[in-house]
C-alpha cells in the first residue's frame, strides 16, 4: 500500500524526471512535430482508470481549451463504479457460510489548468493543477446462513463528498495533428464528508436494529495511472 510521504516522493520525482527530459527530447527532435497545441484550441478527451485494464472501473471525459502554445484549462467529469461478490463456505454442513456484496458508485467534477512543459516535441510532457469535487454512494451487504439456525444479515449504506486539490504530471504523443495518447499520473489532497447507515435484518428483511454515523477526514494520496485518447 501506498502511504502519503511515499506518494508523494513518486511525483515529486516523476516532475524532476519531466523538467530533465525536457531538455533532452527538445534537443533530440529539432524538427517540431505536427500537433494541436496551439491558441484557441479545443480538444475532447476520454480517460480510463488504468489499475486494472482488464475490468472497465472507471472513465473520464474531458474538454480542453488553449489558452496559449502553452496552457491550457480542462473541464472534466469522471464516473467510477467498483462492484464485488465474495462467499466463504465451510466444507462441514453444520458450519456457518456466509455471502459479502459490495457496490460504489463515484462521480467527479475537476477544473484544471494544464501547462506543457514542451511544445511539438516526439513526448509533449504537461503539469496538472485544479480543483476537484467528488460524490458518491455505497452499499455493502452480508448475509450469514447456518443449518438449523434462522439467517442473518446486514447492510451498511453510505454516501460521501468530497472537494480538495489535483496535482498532476503527465505526457502526449501526437499520432496526427487532431489525434493523440496521453498517460497521466494524478496526486490528491482532499476533504471528504461520509455518511453511514447500518441495519441488522433476521431473518433478512426484518430489521431489528439499526445504527448510524457521520464523519469528517482528510485524505491524501497518489491514484492510479489513466491512460487516454484526445481529439
């Protein structure tokens, strides 16, 4: 697991590897190579989580404006949905087994002023600064069986905002002057409100008790790596 100090060493190192091998990429490619990067500008963008690339986890899209050869602001909304399905059963019968489901489902809303640290390159290496708000819910469920025994279950439901800052580092191949990839790592510091409510069902269906609590945290942390397609 990846703690904040740990996170963070990561980016500050990956900014010092962009500042380094810009020099080196300009100076190996004199020739400017065909792009959109240009004043008034604008591009559409699709992103996709790339933790797991085997499992659609999570999108992101994207308009991007230039506001110089340079820069440029983003506008972005993300939907992430995780979904899981666990059992333990024993091999005895007379043993308990027991059944787990969990959904999320994740929006964001980001503003972003991105800065390209060069222009026409083979790699067009960029920064990444901005704000952005997150919501969402959550629903975990678990039910426990046993021969003989009535059942029992239980369901924890939550929601969660959140809004706090983006730090980024990322890079564009142009495969035509309309058409490029894009790699990008992503820092956050953020505050988050959740809200959660817990009922105990036996036998599932009738509840019979309930509970609840509200909280308030910081979270700060590097995500996962999105890869991407602009247009």
């Amino acid at each position: 697991m990846n703690t904040p100090i740990s996170s963070l060493r990561h980016l500050l190192l990956a900014l010092l590897l962009a500042w380094v091998s810009m020099g080196l990429i300009d100076n190996a490619h004199a020739d400017e190579r065909p792009h959109s990067l240009q004043p008034r500008q604008w591009a559409l963008q699709f992103e996709i989580d790339g933790a797991d690339l085997t499992a659609f986890e999570g999108l992101v899209f994207s308009g991007k404006y230039h506001l110089s050869r340079g820069s440029a602001l983003r506008l972005g909304i993300g939907y992430n949905y995780t979904a899981s399905v666990t059992q333990s059963v024993n091999p005895d019968p007379a043993d308990r087994s027991t059944e787990s489901k969990f959904t999320e489902h994740d929006i964001q809303l980001a503003l972003q002023f991105v800065r390209y640290l060069s222009v026409g390159s083979y790699f067009n290496p960029f920064l990444v600064a901005g704000a952005q708000y997150g919501g969402g819910w959550w629903e975990r469920s678990q039910i426990r069986t046993q021969p003989g025994q009535t059942d029992r279950g239980s369901i924890t439901e939550g929601n969660f905002q959140s809004l706090g800052l983006v730090l980024g580092l990322g890079v564009e191949w142009f495969a035509t002057r309309r058409i490029s990839f894009l790699a990008e790592y992503r820092f956050l510091i953020q505050h988050v409100w959740d809200e959660s409510r817990n009922r105990f069902e036996s036998p599932p269906g009738q509840i019979v008790d309930q509970s609840g609590w509200d909280s308030e945290r910081w979270s700060v942390g590097g995500d996962s790596v999105r890869f991407g397609l602009s247009l």
